[in-house]
C-alpha cells in the first residue's frame, strides 16, 4: 500500500493531538513500505515543509523530521548521516527559498534552518564524540544568529541545548570554541553570552575562559561575580560594551542591536536560579556551624559571588525606576513572576525582591484598571499569592515584604492580597497550620515599630495610625478568615494546640482591650477607639461562634480588666454608686462560682449547658458594663435573679426557661452581631429544653407587624402620633396598609418638593413657634397637675410655672426638651425639697401619691413625644417608616435561625406542627422577601419529616382542623410560593396522622377526603377562591406513592 500524501497535509494541523496521528501514521507506512524514493520524498517534503509560514507547519514537520531521520540512521540500505541531512537541509531549502534577501523569504528560511538543526540534534544521528560535526553545526547556528538580530537569541539557545544534551559544558574544546566565537563578535557581554556562561559549571568558567584567550570578558571569568554588576546592567538594557580599540568600534557598531521582544530571554531562569542558590549557600555559610568554612564551589580567585540581595538593587533600578518605560516594567513584571516558578525559591526571597521601586509599580499598576499593565501586574499579584501559600512561612514572609513599603496595600491597591494571605489558612498538617497562623498573628501584635520605622513618606503621626488601622484589620482577618482551622484546632484531642490558640488569641483580645478600656492608649483618637471596639465585638462573635462555649472569651477579657482596674488604669471607671457596686460585685461572686462548679464535673448535662450559658452572659454583661452600656445593669440584674432560681431550685424551671427567652430577645433584638451571637448561644445552650410556652414569646415577634407600630409593639415604646388600628379581624388588610402608609408618605414628600423656598421658610418658622407654644401648654398643664398632686399653693404653682418657662425658652430645639423628659425624676426631686421648706410630707403620703405623679410625668413625656413626630417632615417620618421595617425584618429573620436550629433538633416533636403554621402565617404577613425565602425554606425542611403525637386520641381532631385551618389560608393566597407552601404543610400533617396510626389508613384518608372535598368545591365554584390545583394534586401524589409503597410490601 502506498504511503498517503494526505499526512503530510495533517501535520501542519493547529490540534496537537492530528499532527501527532499523522506523524504517527506516516512513520509507519515508511518504514512498512522500505521504499528509497518514499524516503527520499519524505526527506525533501519535510525540509521544505519547515519553511512554511503557517501557524503550526514548522511544529508539525520538525517533529516528524526528528523521527525520520532516527529510522533512517537505523537503516542500512538507506545509511544516512548527519552530514548528509545538512546537506539536503540546505539544498531543499534553497530550492523552496528563491529570494533569499527579501524580509519574508529571509525569515522563512532562517526559522526552516533553525528548526532543521534542532530536528538533528533531538535525532540520534549525533555523537558526543563527533566534535568536528558538533563544531560544524555551531559554527552554522552563530552564522544564522549573525544575521539578523531578532533570530540571535534562538539560535544561541539552541547551542546551548545542544552542548546540554551532549554534556559538552567541561570541553576543552567545544567550549572554548564557542567562547571565541562569541567574543569574535562582541557577544561575550550580552544576554546571549551571559546565556552560554551560565552553562558552564562555576568551577570551570575561568579555565575555559583562558582557553578561549578571550579579549572581553567578566571580572573574575564569572559574570555572577561582584564586580559585573555594571556589566549585567549593560547586558540587561542591551548596551554594547566599549571595544579597546578603534577598529573593533568600528566591527562592533555593524552589528544590530536586539530589539524588544515581548517574552523573556531564556538567561533569566538559570540566572535567577544560581543567584537563589547563591543566596541560599550564603545564608548557611553564615551559621556559626559553617562560619570557618569556605566552599571553594562559591568563591573564585578569593571574590565572593554575587548573590540576591546584592543583585536586586540593580535590577530594581533597572526595570522599575521612574524613568524605565511601559516595555522595561514588562519585562520586569515577567522576570518577578518567573522568580516564583522557580524550585529552589524561598520564603525569605519576599522581602527582597519586593523592592522600593518595585512595590511602587506594582501599587500603581494594580490599582488603577485603565493602566497598561494592569492585567499583568494583577496576575503576577495572584502568583505572589499562590506561591506563598504553597511554601513554608511563606504567608507571613510575602505580608511584611507587602507592608513594609506600603502599609494598607490593600486599600491602595483595591484588592484583598493581604486578606487572603492571612484567610483560610488550610493544608493536610493542623499543625502547620497553625504555626503559620501564630507566626502572622505574632507579627501584626509586634509589627508597631518595625513598619513605622520604615514609612518614610508620611509624617509619624500619620504613620502609627496607619498602622493601628492595618493592625485592626489584620487581627479581624486572621479571626474571621480561619474560622475552620479555628474548629479543627479546638476539637476535642487537640488539647495542647487549643492552648496555643487560646494564647495567642488572648493577646489579641488584650490587645483591644487596652486601646478601648485601658488609659496608657489615650493619645489614640477616638474614631479609632470606635473601630478598635466594633473589631473587639467582631472577634469576640467570631470566636464564640467557633467554640461553642468552650471557652469563656468574655471572661479572658473581664480578667484583663480586673487587673487594670486594680491598677486605677481604666479609662473611665463604674459608677460608683452602692447599688451599681453591689449588684457588679454580686455578679462576679456568680461568675465565679459558676466557674468553679463547671471545673467540677458533677453536674448533669442539663444544668452544665445552662451553666456554661450562665458565666457567658454574666461576662458579657459586665463586659458591657465597663464600657458603659446602660442595658448591662438591668441585665446583670436577671442574672441574679435567674442565678439564684438555679440554685436554690426554689424557682420552677419554666420562669428560668421564660426569662432566658426574654434576654435572648432582648439581645437578638440589636443590631450589634455580638449581640446575636450571644442570643444564639442562649437559644443552643436551652433548645434541648423548649417547651411551646417559650416558642410562642418567638411567635409574637414573627407575628408583629413590620412597620413603626409594630416596633413600638415589640420594643415596648409608645408612638401615639403614629397610632394604627391593630385590631384582630383586620390582619387581612395589613399589607394594603402598609401601601397606603407608604403612598402618603411618598404624596407629601412630593407636595412638599414642589413648594418653593420662601415658602418653606416660612413654615418652618411658623411650625417653629406653633412648636414652642405648645411645649409651653405642655409644661403649663405639667406644672398644673403637679401643683394639686402635691398641694402647692397658688404662689409657688405660678413661680414652678415661670420656671419651667424660662427653662424651655433657654433651650434651642425640641431635643433639648426631651433631654429634660429624661431627667423628670430629678427634677422632681428638686421641686420636692423646695416644698418640704413649707410643708414637709411623710414616706405614707408620698407612697400614696407616686402612681399619680408617675402618670403624670408619662402623660407629659407621652405629649412631647407627639410634638416631635408632629413637626418632622415628609422625608424624615418616610426614613423612620423604612428604619422601623428593616429592623423588624433583621429580628424577624434572627428569630428564624432560632426556628431552624429547633427543628433540626425537634424534628419529631409535635411543636414542630405550630411551628410550620406560623410561619405560613409570616409568610402571608412579611413585606420582607428575605423573611418570606427563609421561612418557606424552614418549611420545606421540617415537611420532610414527620411528627409525633403526644396523645393521639386527644389531638388528632385539633390536627385535622389544623390541616382545615392551612386550607382556607390556601384560599386566599396572594402568591404562588405561599400555595405550595399550604400544599406542603397540609400533606406533612397528613403524613404525620397517618405514620403515628397506620392500621386506622383507611379512616384517616377519608376524613381527609372529606376536607380537601369540601375545599375542591369551594375553588370550583367560586372564583374568590385563590387556591391552586396543585394543592390536590400534592394530595392525589402522595396517596399514590404510599398506595404504591404497600403494594411493594404485600408482594
């Protein structure tokens, strides 16, 4: 069978996987065919295949030319040699190349010759003993790199893989041969000649570069050696080196300078690489074991080689200086990002290739898209990354090396770099994790004056708040971005490794601690104390998060400020008034106590959660009291109270339970996420222990409107001036409501945008005054009241009148006449020591009258408030509307993580039924998408399940009226997802019935008939009806699927 042409067509193909096949397919028909003539055309359709222009032609034919010429090396009839495949190169080149001097022809035949030698030399026709051949196929390689620039650096390559494969680099005589050749023509210097010194063993550079009795050449015959630092800059910007005498000028300046290329020259990987090693042998060679030793591999003539950080100073200049153009920082870019590719680079290399001019370029490149080398810089930033990820310390080595020359890279860059260097700290080894975790967290505790120090640009106090921002972050980061490594580490059997963590994490905590609380921090500014106290909360969250009450994080903290407060080092201390100090102490006794007992172990697992629960609140709360929070004395006084419940077992555990509920709602009621966190905690620590009674204090936040009455509802404030009718029978109608409210509010935004300026002025002035006169009636109507309840004469009830005038006029707006609300109390007693000089009354008389004078003071505050919210606008009560919807839908959805958790953890408990109708309910309710997507998801989740009765006998009628009850609010259903959401509780009621009494199948399924009978009707006869089809289509499935079930059974 003849040998196809077709081959030779696939070989020129773009897919590598069709030019291997044909080269593949072609070989093998040659050699099954043995045919001189098919050889011979081979031969000559291949070379002159090399000169092709097409895009992968040269691949493709150079590749197959490579394995013909080895089949016929092994031919003996054929008997075919190097010299022989030179020869038909360059006549079948020739023949194929008529016009050799033209641009396009020259470079085809230029690249066919190149490819040609290199098919040779990857042949087996060579050998290493031939160094006449290897001398003669050098010698055609430098007179291809001779003739035009852009050709030189492929052509010196491909001498110094041939010397490569050959082992040729300690020849005395191919070595030296090419050095001649190089320095005949003012190479020796270049990048190309730095190329072919490089191959040469260190050891014997010098000896070949005397053979080669060279005119130029590197101080110390060794181009790595110190004193070629100015001849490498001249190499690296392609500058030729002055000759020694005029006629050499003249021979040198004929020779073309090489252009830019846009990829890097092949010198950069083995130089980097020798100046890794150099760097690497350098550093051992300063251990003191090896300090009295010299390797002789790296010192030549008594010279000290050049290493790293001697070098990079250089290259800095070089390609990343101020005046270096877009091409120079190219190039620069590439070489940095080769540095990584590179095996033997190490963590340490950090700090010194991210130079001064280097960092700036970079900063500048990435941040800012429409610069030229954006994309290249960013990838090159995304290699760093990776790099240091994958290498030993290298995480904490790249951020100092990052931050040392720009403090807040991030933020200038505009990327998450150092964010990620200090997240997700993940590898198979725990410990190794966490040893690079303490080192990064280490540095960043201690970095203060090591970065300052080295910001020169900034003024000092510029710096240090720099750095405290960059500290700040840096802890949030090495927190919340290990939080798996954080699980792991604290899981049980890991005990010596939690200690390194709980250490270490300590320190942080003290750390914002002493800027927050602690008086040595006060040169700090306050808007950083505010961060340093947000990032404290945050930690503090995240780290109760990943413990699970393991440890008292809080309680590390309050030691911490014990201490200081021992030492009057506080930024403000307690109040200390008797109360405050008495209930303060009384918690701490509790606090203490409960620690005790938990190290005792003799507490059964009820009373340990809701121990462990117990200390945590207790140091939060008097966490919060030394920061000041008003909430924290109230809270620490349900501690006690709850506390001692606990103890004395002489409260029923129902109003620990409800009390409990009612903190935690207190707390997942606030914006604060440490807040939250402690309200989870609370709900993990009791939901073992829920009964419906603390379900229903959830069901009333689920079930309480979402707009500004509903607020007032849920946080106990009164709103009179924004007043709602909340009657039961209109729940039907709130969401419409809620619209029109909206609407109105929107109308007199606009009505008031269309009045003009002046006009609004006046208003406002006239609203003013009409303002003011009325906090006058106010006051007057106040002081009345008071006068008879405390029976004032005349005289001192018109002077307490005046008074209260002249205070009102001293004050500039209506805020200052709720700051005297706040402050009736002390007022009061003012005015009651006044009255006492005339007449005094007894502690019966007082007690009498106390009611009466507390619903004075609240009809009075009560009226002030519907002043304020009189005189707000448009735009301010539209605000307060979507400010009061947002944080009823944030408590909403906190309350439904609490759901979730129970129901994964009840899920056969018969409260799970309540729970699924109200949250059908919430569905209808919530103007919120993300309150109605988590509570449908809720659903979803428990109707997968089943529940079980407590007493089926006594609740299986109240569950089919439950399954009535999700029916008739399918009927008036206003989207879909709240249809299949009935569908879906109303089949899981089902199943429950039916999986608590299966041999009552029969009975339980025509009652249901009956049901969904009895609502089919309704919806095919009424077109009110809202329900779906797909309510009795969910039916029929099911009822078919078990059918199908229980025939499987009986066969």
């Amino acid at each position: 069978m003849p040998v196809s042409k077709d081959h030779y067509y696939r070989l020129a193909s773009n897919l590598p996987k069709e030019r291997i096949q044909a080269a593949s397919s072609l070989l093998q028909e040659l050699e099954n065919e043995n045919s001189t003539s098919d050889f011979k055309y081979a031969l000559q359709r291949l070379i002159s295949g090399l000169a092709s222009n097409h895009d992968s032609a040269r691949i493709g034919f150079s590749m197959c030319l490579t394995e013909l010429i080895s089949l016929l090396s092994n031919n003996k009839d054929f008997n075919y040699t190097a010299e022989d495949f030179l020869s038909d190169l360059e006549l079948n080149l020739n023949k194929q190349i008529k016009d050799k001097q033209k641009g396009k022809n020259l470079r085809a035949y230029l690249f066919g010759k190149i490819f040609g030698v290199q098919s040779l030399i990857n042949s087996n026709l060579i050998k290493s003993d031939d160094e006449q051949l290897i001398i003669q196929i050098i010698d055609s390689l430098f007179e291809i790199a001779l003739t035009k620039s852009w050709i030189r650096e492929i052509a010196i390559v491909t001498i110094v893989k041939l010397v490569g494969k050959f082992h040729l680099e300690s020849n005395k005589k191919i070595m030296p041969h090419i050095l001649s050749k190089l320095d005949e023509n003012h190479l020796l210097l270049s990048m190309d000649g730095l190329l072919v010194y490089l191959s040469i063993p260190v050891t014997e550079r010098e000896q070949m570069s005397n053979l080669a009795k060279l005119n130029n050449h590197w101080v110390n015959d060794n181009p790595l050696s110190k004193g070629n630092i100015p001849l490498l800059k001249d190499s690296f910007l392609d500058r030729i080196v002055p000759a020694s005498n005029e006629e050499e000028k003249k021979e040198k300046n004929s020779i073309q300078k090489g252009s830019w290329n846009p990829q890097l020259h092949y010198v950069w990987a083995p130089l980097l690489s020798e100046l890794f090693t150099n760097e690497i042998n350098n550093k051992n060679n300063e251990e003191p074991k090896l300090k009295k030793q010299k390797s002789k591999k790296f010192s030549n003539n008594g010279t000290s080689v050049l290493i790293l950080t001697g070098f990079w100073p250089t290259f800095d200049t070089t390609f990343f200086s101020n005046s270096a153009s877009p091409e120079r920082k190219h190039s620069g870019l590439q070489i940095l990002e080769l540095c990584f590719k590179l095996p033997n680079f190490k963590a340490a290399f950090f700090p010194i290739i991210f130079s001064d001019n280097l960092t700036r370029s970079l900063i500048n490149h990435v941040s800012k898209k429409d610069r030229v080398l954006h994309n290249l810089a960013q990838k090159v930033l995304s290699n760093a990354v990776e790099t240091a990820r994958a290498i030993p310390n290298g995480r904490v080595e790249l951020i100092k090396a990052l931050e040392s020359h720009c403090i807040l890279f991030d933020r200038l860059t505009k990327t998450r770099t150092v964010k990620d260097l200090m997240s997700n700290i993940s590898s198979d080894n725990i410990k190794t994790d966490l040893d690079e975790w303490v080192a990064i967290t280490d540095w960043v505790l201690n970095s203060d004056n090591e970065l300052i120090g080295r910001v020169h640009k900034y003024d000092i106090n510029t710096a240090k708040h720099d750095v405290q921002i960059f500290k700040f972050d840096s802890l949030l980061s090495l927190i919340r971005g290990n939080k798996k490594l954080i699980r792991n580490v604290v899981s049980p059997g890991n005990e010596e490794l939690s200690l390194i963590f709980a250490n270490y994490a300590s320190k942080i905590l003290e750390y914002f601690a002493t800027i927050v609380y602690v008086m040595s921090a006060s040169d700090i500014k306050e808007t950083d104390i505010r961060i340093a106290k947000d990032r404290l909360q945050s930690i503090l969250s995240d780290l109760m998060e990943c413990t699970k009450g393991a440890v008292d994080w809080s309680g590390i903290l309050l030691k911490f400020l014990t201490n200081c407060e021992k030492s009057n080092s506080l930024r403000s201390s307690i109040d200390s008034s008797d109360e405050l100090m008495k209930t303060k102490n009384e918690a701490f006794k509790i606090w203490n106590e409960l620690g005790v007992s938990l190290k005792s172990n003799e507490m059964e697992d009820d009373e340990m959660r809701l121990s462990k629960c117990l200390v945590m609140l207790c140091s939060t709360a008097l966490l919060e009291l030394y920061g000041g929070d008003v909430d924290s004395f109230g809270v620490l006084d349900d501690l006690i109270n709850i506390y001692n419940d606990f103890k004395g077992k002489s409260g029923d555990s129902e109003n620990i339970m409800n009390a409990l509920v009612d903190l935690l709602l207190t707390y997942l009621t606030q914006k604060s996420g440490l807040k939250k966190r402690i309200g989870t905690n609370i709900w993990e620590s009791i939901v073992h222990d829920v009964k419906l009674t603390q379900l229903e204090r959830l069901f009333d936040v689920l079930t309480t409107r979402e707009n500004k009455a509903g607020m007032e509802q849920l946080f106990n404030q009164v709103f009179d001036d924004y007043e709602e009718d909340s009657e039961e029978g209109e729940s039907d109608n709130e969401k419409e409501e809620d619209m029109e409210e909206e609407k109105s509010d929107d109308e007199e935004e606009d009505e008031e945008d269309e009045e003009d300026d002046d006009d609004t002025n006046d208003e406002d002035d006239e609203e003013k005054d009409s303002s003011k006169a009325k906090i006058e009636e106010v006051e007057k109507s106040t002081t009345s009241a008071l006068a008879k309840a405390l029976n004032v004469n005349e005289k001192d009830h018109a002077n307490e009148s005046k008074a209260s005038k002249e205070n009102h006029h001293g004050n500039n707006d209506d805020d200052d006449s709720d700051s005297d609300s706040d402050n009736d109390d002390e007022d009061d007693d003012d005015n009651d020591d006044e009255y006492e000089s005339d007449e005094s009354m007894s502690d019966e008389q007082m007690m009498a009258i106390d009611h009466q004078l507390s619903a004075i003071f609240q009809q009075r505050q009560n009226s002030l408030q519907e002043l304020r919210a009189s005189s707000k606008n448009g735009n301010e009560r539209k605000l307060e509307a979507k400010d009061a919807r947002e944080l009823m839908a944030l408590c909403k959805l906190r309350v439904l993580d609490l759901l979730d958790l129970y129901v994964t953890t009840h899920s056969s408990n018969s409260n799970c039924a309540t729970i699924v109708i109200v949250l059908l309910d919430l569905m209808d309710l919530t103007l919120d998408i993300k309150v109605g997507e988590k509570a449908h998801k809720i659903i979803k989740k428990t109707c997968k399940t089943t529940f079980k009765f407590n007493n089926i006998e006594d609740e299986i009628d109240g569950t089919f009226e439950m399954i009535d009850s999700v029916l008739n609010r399918a009927a008036k259903s206003k989207f879909s997802a709240f249809t299949h959401a009935c569908s879906q509780v109303s089949v899981y009621l089902i199943r429950s019935i039916v999986s608590a009494d299966p041999l009552k199948f029969e009975d339980y399924v025509k009652r249901v008939s009956d049901i969904y009978q009895k609502h089919m009707v309704t919806w095919a006869t009424n077109s009110s009806d809202k329900s779906s089809a797909v309510i009795f289509n969910d039916l029929v499935n099911w009822i078919n699927s078990k059918r199908a079930n229980k025939n499987s059974t009986n066969q």
